[in-house]
C-alpha cells in the first residue's frame, strides 16, 4: 500500500469495472461522498474498521487512514475539484 506513498501514477489504467460510462449528478456524488466520509470517521473512532484490506492484507487503524486520504485526494486530483 505504501508504494504509492508519492501518489497513484498518473495515466495509470482504471479497471474497466470501475469506468463510469453514464451521467452524474455532482451535487448526488459529493452528498454521497459525504455520508461515506462520515462514516468511515465514525468506524475510525469506534474501532470498528476491518483488520484486512482484500488486496492489501492486514491493516492498522493508521493503515486505514493513510488509504482513504490516498485515495480521496488522488480522485480530487483527477478531476481537478
């Protein structure tokens, strides 16, 4: 996980699972992304995050942390919001 520490590289190839090929409401998708936040804080806070990651295997608390900011910021980045 922590090999993209510097960022996921850019260009890398999306999943094709992952590719949205519809049109998306922004205000629905940041309300959305909102509530998820919401949430993972408050598993953060009861302690009740998984103890694995399917493709990263056992992970801490910070583990966790580190993955979601990784993650939220290299989509922000992506589409420049």
């Amino acid at each position: 996980m922590y090999v993209f520490n510097n960022g996921i590289p850019r260009n890398m190839p999306t999943f094709q699972k992952l590719i949205v090929n519809f049109e998306c409401d922004f205000d629905e998708s940041k309300t959305n992304l909102l509530k998820t936040l919401e949430e993972f804080r408050e598993a953060c806070e009861s302690r009740k995050l998984p103890d694995s990651h399917r493709l990263f295997g056992n992970m801490t608390e910070k583990d966790w942390e580190f993955l979601e900011y990784k993650h939220l910021d290299h989509h922000l980045k992506q589409f420049n919001v």
